[in-house]
C-alpha cells in the first residue's frame, strides 16, 4: 500500500472518532461541560482587609485575595524578586472573576502560555515605573510581558 493510501485509509478510520476525544474535553463527572477557563488561583476575597493587589507578601493569608505569587511559581512570568499579592482572573466561566470595568485601567488579566494556562492572574498596569512603585516600592520595571501583551504591566526581574 502506498504512503498516501495508507495515511487516507488512517484518516477515514480516525475522522469519525475525533467527536468522541473533543466531547471528552472539559467534561464533569455528571456528564456537563466543565468550565474553557480554569483557574488555579482564587478570585474570591478571602481575608477582607488583607493586602491589595500588586503589595508584597509572603504568604497567602496577608492577601485580599489568598494569594500570593512568589518567586518561581508557575505561571509568575514578571516578578523573579519578591511574593505579591493578586488574584485569578477570567476564571471558570464566571463573570465574577472578571476584571470590572473600572478597574480596568489598573489591572490586566496575564495569560502564561502552555501548560501554566491555568495560572492567569491580576497584574499591574502602568505608564512608568513610578506607576508600580506607588503601589509598592519593590517593584523595579514597567515593561511589556514576555508572554506578549500589548499594555506595559509592573515587573521585578
């Protein structure tokens, strides 16, 4: 058989099945979809009163949100110096987690690339370092992500 007639008979044989991989995707255990934007980190208050977004932190507790990215985490593509405080973002389908609207001058919502997709947090947006450093003096730059991004957002590397 040649390569082409091989790769064509390959082909009718798997096309129908590739419904069945796709419907196995993002599913529950009661059979619903589950959510195309999982979070690992919590965009829920959690400690009322704790630290805001973009402050250091070194553990979770002292953070608004209950978490705090430190050096090394995954998915922490901007800050290789200090933990900060932030939140998940655009998480579980859930509008809840969205940026609001007035805070979107503020904030931006960063998406690490592959398998650290679940990973996406707040960051701070700004114009200049003295952006960044109003809100916490720890952070060093004010640069575009290396994961793309059209907006500069505070970083420490």
């Amino acid at each position: 058989m040649s390569p082409r007639r091989f790769l064509l008979a390959v082909g009718l044989f798997l096309f129908p099945l590739a419904p069945l991989a796709v419907a196995s995707c993002d599913s529950t255990s009661d059979g619903s979809s589950g959510p195309l934007t999982q979070c690992d980190f919590s965009y829920k208050v959690k400690n009322a009163g704790g630290k805001d977004l973009g402050v250091s932190c070194t553990s979770d507790s002292e953070c608004e949100y209950g978490v705090c990215l430190k050096p090394g985490a995954t998915g922490n593509l901007t800050n290789s110096q200090f933990g900060f405080c932030t939140r998940g973002c655009d998480c579980d389908d859930n509008t809840d987690s969205r940026i609001p609207e007035d805070e979107k001058d503020f904030y931006s919502c960063l998406y690490p690339p592959g398998n650290q997709g679940s990973q996406h947090h707040v960051v701070l947006k700004c114009n200049g370092v003295a952006d960044c450093t109003a809100v916490d003096p720890a952070w060093t730059s004010c640069a575009t992500p290396s994961s793309g991004g059209a907006r500069p957002i505070c970083q420490a590397q």
